[in-house]
C-alpha cells in the first residue's frame, strides 16, 4: 500500500512540473523598458537604478540612472536621468591611450564607468576577460584629467564608449 501511494504521489509530482513548466513557457511578462525623452527605447531595466544598454550592434553593457531631483531635492516622479561619478585610468600621462575601468560585481556584465564631460555622460565599456593589472600615469575624473602614477590591479581595458546624453537625452522613464 505505501509503495503504490509514493508511487501515485510521485506520478501527481511529475504531473504538476510538466504542467507548470508549460504554463511557464506559454505565459508571457510584460517587458518593461527604460525610455529616453524622445520616446525610444533606452535599455532594460536590471534594477531600479542598473538599465543595459545598446552600445553598438551586439554589444550591450549596463549603465547606472539615478533620478532626478527639484530645487528642494524632492524625487521627481516617474523620471530618471544618467549617473556619473566615475573614473577612468590611463596608461598614457595625458588620458588618450590606454584607457581602462575598474572590474564590477555584477555577475556576468561587463564593467563600466561613467563620466560628465561637459555636461554630457560618456559610458566607457569594458572588455569582457580576467582583470588585469596595469601602470596608470593618468585618471580621467569629471573635474578633468589628473597625472597619476600607480600600479593598479582588477581592471579591465576600454573597448567602446556611448554619450549617454546625447545617444539616449534625458529625462528617462521606465515604461
């Protein structure tokens, strides 16, 4: 009698997962997007403050928003824009050649780095690959470009940028 109930228990098991694996696959979740204010897709939401992002033709990477905030520092509504705040180390003393960023934590992604130019958020890319160690005579902050000499590990050298701002203009939304 025991051997014939697990063996019905294990039949009903088996049922129920082959039915919930069909309604998984046939059931579909809205996509939700991040848009710029042109109405164009920007990327896709990771979190609510990680979207990824079209560099260029297969090449997607993530890229911080924060939101945007009034003259009181009140959160606006519905309405996001890019994050800076970033770094950038060369291996050149005045940040033309050899740029690198620093590895990330998110499993998978590749590493990024935001930085204001001139008013403008430039996302530098990282190549997907081990960390590497590097000597770095310069480090490209918002405020400009600083000489700096240092051997840095755990980075990761620049194979793409994106103007954020000019690419994807904010305000953005999730939509």
């Amino acid at each position: 009698m025991t051997a014939r109930c697990a063996s019905m228990v294990m039949a009903a098991g088996a049922f129920l997962a082959a039915a919930v694996s069909a309604a998984a696959q046939t059931a579909s979740t809205p996509s939700i997007a991040l848009v710029d204010s042109r109405g164009r897709l920007a990327g896709h939401p990771l979190s609510e403050t990680i979207a990824f992002v079209m560099v260029r033709d297969g090449l997607v990477a993530p890229a911080a928003i924060r939101p945007i905030y009034d003259a009181d520092a009140r959160t606006a509504s519905g309405l996001a824009t890019w994050a800076s705040g970033g770094s950038v180390l060369y291996s050149s003393s005045d940040c033309s050649t050899g740029a690198y960023i620093a590895t990330q934590m998110h499993a998978g992604a590749r590493a990024t780095s935001q930085v204001e130019i001139g008013g403008a958020v430039i996302l530098y890319v990282g190549a997907i690959g081990m960390p590497v160690t590097v000597d770095v005579h310069s480090i490209l902050y918002s405020t400009g470009c600083t000489a700096r000499t240092v051997r840095q590990n755990g980075l990761s050298p620049v194979i793409a940028t994106l103007n954020l701002t000019e690419t994807y203009p904010p305000p953005l939304s999730l939509q």
